[in-house]
C-alpha cells in the first residue's frame, strides 16, 4: 500500500543497504465544499495513515497501517478511526526489475459507527457511504471516510470502508534507469459487508498507479503519480482518476519526506454529477499531502 513504510522505503533515492523496517505517517489536508444544500462549511480537514512495517528476512516483509478522518461538516457523524490493515509482502528482483507482491486483509477499527445522518432514516447502521453513493445524492458528502478517499484519488480505498473486511492483493514493480525512477503499483480486493448497512453485499475495488521521478540533487527528487482507482458494486460507484506532482527529499539515511499536491481529473462512471455531490472539480478536491518515513536498524 501506498502509504505503508515497506512501499515507500522501496522508494528511498539514496539508500545504501536495504533497512530492517520503518514506521510512516501519511497526512492529507483537504477542502470542505464551498457550499452544500445552502449550508457552507469551508476549511482545511485532515485525514491520516499511520502504518510500520519489519523485514523478517531478505525477501519477506510485514506491515501494519491504520487510518482516521476529521468530520468535514457540521452535521456529519461519521468520522475518526476507519479501518486497519495488515499484510505480508515478498520481494524478489527481476532483470533489472524490482518487484515487492503483497497480500493482507482491511478490517474495520470500529464496529459501533452510527448511521449516517443525512435524511436517510430508512439506512441502517453503518457508513454506507463509502462504497456506494446513494440514491439520495444529498447525502454524497455526509462520510468523512468517503471524502478522505476521494481526496486520496481513491487509493487504497479499504482503508476508508468501515462497513467492510477486505481481502487484498498488491504488486509494485521498481526500475531505476540512471537518475530516473519508474514505479508502477496495481492492486485489487474483495470486500465482504460486515454491517446492516451493505447487509450481505460483496464488493470489488481495484487500483493502478504509475509514477515518474527525477534525482535533480543527491537529496531532491521531482516527479508526478497518476492513479485511478474504482468500485465495482452499484451502477453509481465511482472510478476516479487524478495526477499528484511531488517533491521528495531524503535528509538522512534515517529519514525522508514527500511534499504532493493530488489533483483530481474525473469520476468515469458519473461524468455528470456535479461539484459537490461527489464529482471531481480541482477547485473543490484538490488535496495537499505530506509523508513521512523513518526507517531502522540500517
């Protein structure tokens, strides 16, 4: 997962040996809609990944993460603690090819989430929101978990899926040409319905991302993500696309950071629902992300 420190430490531009394991912290700023049913509530809100990870030996690895997001309006009820994930990973290299597979499970943190309340008194418990958007389109940005996916291009969205365990499968391949590095993840999980709310629903989320970076310095390497990530379970689940330009720096061989701006381009299966109601407009959904990773026992 992107946010894990096991994918990201792949990543570390000016690592000399391979590190023993790592802890990362992912924290993303969005806005609030300018306005929503005549109630406007601009601001920043927050949401966060806190994951770790330990190489038991040369080739296999595991990681821990866990995720949580700020209510983004007034009258939300849905928010904090979303789900965990664990997971193993075994990397091996290919030709000039690095490649890390990966297989875990999400789960829900916490199984006492109220039901949404956005006028939909006939839903029962549960954030029904995330993975399906409703046929009330009022109610499209009542979940904070839905908003922090779709702040995060959708990426690793059984993160944000209370309702939900999910079974996931990943691979991430790494080339490194000279000064340019070139990295493509993909990744896919069932999800089974844990709550009334999706009561005895199976769901599909699959995801793909390819990243360009450039060395410039010793220390700084520019480069740009595009990503798009999708639902499959209703006719109304989203599959979204953005792009993210970032700048990372590597202060130490101990620690590194990425500064992102991720920027949405478009909803493919809802190319018609507007700003506000779930669709992507970069005014309204751009969000500014900074990660963190410290690794350990160099």
């Amino acid at each position: 997962m992107r946010a894990s420190a096991l994918a990201l430490l792949a990543a570390a531009g000016t690592a000399a040996a391979e590190p023993r394991g790592g802890a990362s912290a992912e924290l993303r700023m969005h806005v609030g809609d300018t306005e929503q049913d005549e109630v406007v509530h601009p601001g920043l809100f927050p949401s966060l990944v806190l994951g770790g990870g330990y190489r038991l030996t040369d080739d296999i690895e595991v990681a821990a993460a866990f995720a949580a997001a700020k209510i983004s309006a007034t009258w939300e009820n849905i928010g904090g603690l979303a789900n965990g994930f664990v997971e193993g990973k075994w990397a091996t290299t290919v030709g000039d090819v690095r490649l890390v597979i990966g297989a875990g499970v999400a789960f829900p943190l916490d199984y006492s989430i109220p039901a949404a309340d956005c006028f939909m008194p006939e839903k029962p418990g549960g954030d029904s929101l995330v993975l399906d958007f409703g046929t009330n389109t009022a109610c499209w940005d009542r979940s904070a978990y839905r908003r922090a996916a779709i702040h995060r291009g959708g990426w690793n969205m059984w993160l944000w899926a209370p309702d939900w365990i999910t079974g996931v499968a990943s691979v991430r391949a790494e080339r490194r040409p000279g000064p340019w590095r070139i990295t493509a993840d993909v990744g896919a999980g069932l999800a089974f319905a844990v709550t009334d709310a999706h009561e005895g629903e199976r769901a599909i989320i699959v995801q793909a991302a390819g990243e360009v970076g450039y060395a410039v310095s010793t220390r700084w390497t520019l480069g740009i993500r595009s990503v798009i990530a999708g639902v499959s379970l209703d006719d109304e689940s989203p599959v979204l696309m953005s792009f993210e330009p970032f700048a990372q720096v590597v202060g130490s061989p101990l620690w590194q950071l990425r500064f992102s701006l991720l920027i949405p381009l478009s909803d493919q299966s809802n190319d018609d629902v507007p700003p506000g109601l779930g669709g992507y407009n970069p005014s309204e959904n751009v969000s500014i992300g900074v990660t963190g990773v410290v690794t350990i026992d160099r």
